[in-house]
C-alpha cells in the first residue's frame, strides 16, 4: 500500500533518519511532476465557479466536496513519492546523507 512506507522494498534496511532523507528526496522529484499540482488547480476552479455561479448552494456539500478534494490531493502526494522511492534510495546510497540533505535543503 502506498499510504505507508514502512514496508516499502526502498527503505528496507535504512534507520529513521535515513529513511526520512529518503523520503524527503522522492518528494523534492515528485513535487516536479505536474500531477501533484492538479488537485489544487481543481480546487482553485471550483471555488472560482462555486464563488461565480453557486454551483453548489449549501455550505455543507461545499465543505463536503472541499474535504474530498484535500483528501485525493493527499492520496496523490503519497502514490507520486511511492513512485520516487526507488530512484531516491539509489541516489541516497549513491551520495550519502550529507548530499541529501544538500539536495533537498534541510
């Protein structure tokens, strides 16, 4: 399951620390790729066309299908980082945990 890392084959073997360079590395790679943004850019027009055009009248479905979107924009960061894992554990036994935390300036 890609909502948890704990099992995941690229983190086997590294401690706490390491694994959280890891991570931070495959986040630093998905945050390029355009689907991660694509939950904000629905959200952003449906606010514009619920502030417009009252698509949606009542305040609870409003903060219903709000709800909805964070929680798939949630889902998406974490399948698009599952994806990076792998590339960003070879890049981190590749460089160590000195460039990691150069790469992704923590």
């Amino acid at each position: 399951m890609p909502l948890f890392f704990t099992r995941h084959p690229a983190l086997a073997g590294l401690d706490r620390a390491s694994r959280r360079d890891v991570r931070r590395i495959a986040w630093y790679f998905a945050q390029r790729h355009w689907s991660v943004h694509a939950p904000a850019f629905v959200w952003i027009v449906f606010v514009l066309l619920h502030t417009r055009y009252q698509i949606v009248p009542e305040r609870r479905d409003y903060l219903l299908i709000t709800l909805v979107i964070f929680v798939l924009a949630v889902i998406n960061i974490r399948f698009h980082i599952a994806r990076y894992l792998k590339p960003a554990r070879a890049i981190f036994d590749t460089l160590g945990s000195a460039a990691a935390r150069t790469i992704t300036g923590r």
